[in-house]
C-alpha cells in the first residue's frame, strides 16, 4: 500500500494581500474587502477638457483601492454623507468616501465608493 502525501492533500494556499497605513503600518484593509470594479475608458470618459488628444489610449492603472465599509472608517460612525477617511492609528488622510459614489482614474464609476490612495498604503504579501 502506498501511503498518501500530507502535502499533497492540502490546498495550496493563495498568498493573501493586505494593506497598511504607510505612516504607521497598521492594516487597514485585506484582500477580500476589495471591492473590484471594471477598468473603464481612461481619460475619454473624463470631461473634454480634461482630456490631453496627444496621449496614446493606454490603459491606465488604478491609483486607488475601493473596498467596503469597515468599523475603523470614523466618519461613518458619525454619519457623513461624504468625508475623507483618516488612520485611526496616526490620523493620516488616506482616501476618501461618498455614499453616491464617484470615478476612479481609470473612468469607473464605483458606487458607494470607499476609495483609498495606493500612494498612501503599502502593499504586504503574506
């Protein structure tokens, strides 16, 4: 008889991406809160003068995460309608939220948006 492989019985686990507060590292989303949105058109989905005719149509990566709610997002608690979202840790400014939603750079239009800057976040895979 052969005798089955522990290893080989068990998934292999999917390395899980979380999100810290660049000034103080305290998590502040994960991998499953993320809410996706389709990448949308770029800058033709943007206001006509906004928009620069002499860039090539590339798709343009997002500068930003959207997730859902979470119990650490104070301005919720208080019941703002729309309000930048701050660190409970250090009080840094890293997104903002609006229950009517708003578009992400990429031309999405994600709604109730909970949106946080990638610029203000490291990024940990685990």
């Amino acid at each position: 008889m052969a005798e089955a492989n522990n290893s080989d019985m068990e998934p292999n686990p999917e390395p899980q991406v979380i999100y810290r507060c660049k000034k103080c590292r305290r998590i502040v989303a994960a991998e499953g809160t993320i809410v996706p949105h389709k990448r949308g058109k770029g800058e033709s989905c943007f206001n006509w003068r906004k928009r620069d005719g002499d860039k090539l149509d590339k798709p343009v990566e997002c500068t930003s995460i959207f997730v859902e709610p979470m119990k650490w997002m104070e301005a919720l608690e208080e019941g703002h309608v729309e309000e930048r979202l701050h660190c409970i840790g250090c009080k840094a400014r890293l997104g903002y939220f609006n229950w009517a939603g708003m578009q992400c750079n990429c031309g999405a239009w994600v709604t109730p948006a909970f949106q946080l800057h990638k610029s203000r976040l490291d990024e940990c895979h685990l």
